[in-house]
C-alpha cells in the first residue's frame, strides 16, 4: 500500500541559506536507493477551506516503512534542522489506497 510524506510550509522562508542547506542536502539523498516519487514540490495552492499554506511537498513511497525509514535515515535526519531553522513547517504520513 502507498504512503505519502505531505509537509505543509506554514510561514514564509525566514533564513533562506538554512533552507538552501536543507535542499542541497536532501538532493544528494535523491541519487540513493530510496524508493520515493515526488508528485508535488511547491506547485500554487488553490485553499478551498481554510487558510492555505505557503508551501506544499508531497513524496510517494511504495509502504509506510520506506517512507519512515527515509525519514528517519541519518541523512535526512542531519538534513532536516535546516528546514526547521529555515521556516515553520508541519509534516504528516498518510497511507494511500
């Protein structure tokens, strides 16, 4: 069964370099083994309830275990304090159909 990492950006980019760092990071993960497909990197939002975010993420990964094993991996683990310094995020798994 599919899971999808969906990370909300909740505020503007505060420190553009942390996130710089956080990007130049994660795309070295990219060439790796992990099993995950990005379906949405920042496209415009469209709310239709509620406030809308200042940005969305969305990856596939084929199971929920892959998708916490990124995660948790140490790289993104090393990755992801420079996402968090750079804006105010929110970030949750959903398991697909």
């Amino acid at each position: 069964m599919p899971a999808y990492l969906i990370v909300y950006r909740e505020s503007p980019v505060r420190d553009a370099a942390e996130l710089a760092e956080y990007s130049r990071q994660t795309r070295e993960m990219a060439g790796g083994d992990w099993k995950l497909t990005p379906l949405v990197v920042y496209g415009a939002v469209h709310p239709l309830e509620g406030q809308a975010p200042d940005g969305v993420i969305m990856l596939q990964f084929p199971t929920i275990e892959d998708a916490k094993a990124w995660y948790e991996s140490p790289a993104y683990q090393a990755a992801l304090p420079h996402r968090q310094k750079a804006a105010d995020y929110r970030a949750i798994f959903v398991e697909g159909l």
